[in-house]
C-alpha cells in the first residue's frame, strides 16, 4: 500500500469534487487507506480598527458553511468501508494542510491546482505553497477546461 492516511483539501468547486472522484478511485484500492478532507477559510474583519481585533459576527455562519461543505464532501466515501474524516480549520489553506498532514501523519498530501501563472502564482497559490513546504508527497490535481478534458480521454 503506498499510502495509509491521505489529506485531501475540499472546498466543494468543480475541481474540488473532480479531486474528490480521483481520490475515490484511489480508496478503492484498499479499504485500510485513511482520508482526511481538509476544509480552510480565514475569518475576515471588516472594518478592523484598533478597539475590533478578532471579532466577526459571520464567523458562526462561516463555520456551519464549513461543516455543511465537509459533511457534502464526505458523502462521496459512504459507499466505501475506507475511514473518512473531515476537519475544518480557521487560518490560512496551505497552513492548515500542512499542519493536518504532519499532526496526523499524512503520506500523501492531494491538491488541486487553478492553473495560476506568473506573480499571481507566487503570491497566492495555495497548491504552490503546499508543494514548496510539504514533507511528503503531494499530488497536484490540475483543472482543466472542458475541451481538453475530452482530448485526454
């Protein structure tokens, strides 16, 4: 078995859930592999001033969003006896990913990739992080356009 605890980021978009049905196909290999889908968002403050640090009234709403998306993510599994576990975590993606995956020794870290290119690659590419500051193995699952969907089949 190549891998025994696999951490997957899910946020439930179309490449998400694309991911979601590769991983699917992995877990079918072994019923002893383990998945953690991860679910990240960062509580934004509007209008922070010194005096409102910390306070969201959205963050309950963001966390049953959360839960909601995992809970959806986890569905896709309940038709395999693989051990399916989904977190949510308030801090930025790739840290929440890399900290899941070492806190829970992870083998195998899957990602999906936008296809950033350029500065906006760098600045704000979760997978990139992922890839760059990662202990293990990470599997990038790339998007694709429709068209060339079908030229791959």
């Amino acid at each position: 078995m190549f891998a025994k605890k696999i951490v997957v980021a899910y946020n439930d978009t179309d490449l998400s859930n694309d991911l979601l049905d590769y991983v699917h196909g992995i877990l079918e290999l072994s019923g002893e592999i383990q998945l953690d889908l991860i679910y990240s968002y960062e509580e934004r403050i509007e209008n922070a001033t010194p005096y409102k640090t910390g306070v969201d009234d959205g963050a309950e709403a963001m966390e049953s969003h959360a839960e909601t998306i995992i809970t959806k993510g986890k569905l896709k599994f309940n038709d395999l006896p693989n051990k399916v576990e989904g977190f949510v975590y308030n801090c930025s993606p790739a840290n929440a990913i890399l900290d899941h995956a070492r806190d829970s020794e992870a083998d195998l870290i899957v990602i999906g990739n936008r296809g950033f290119s350029g500065l906006r690659e760098f600045v704000s590419s979760v997978s990139r992080t992922v890839q760059s500051k990662s202990h293990i193995p990470v599997l990038t699952f790339p998007k694709y356009a429709p068209e060339e969907l079908e030229q791959h089949k």
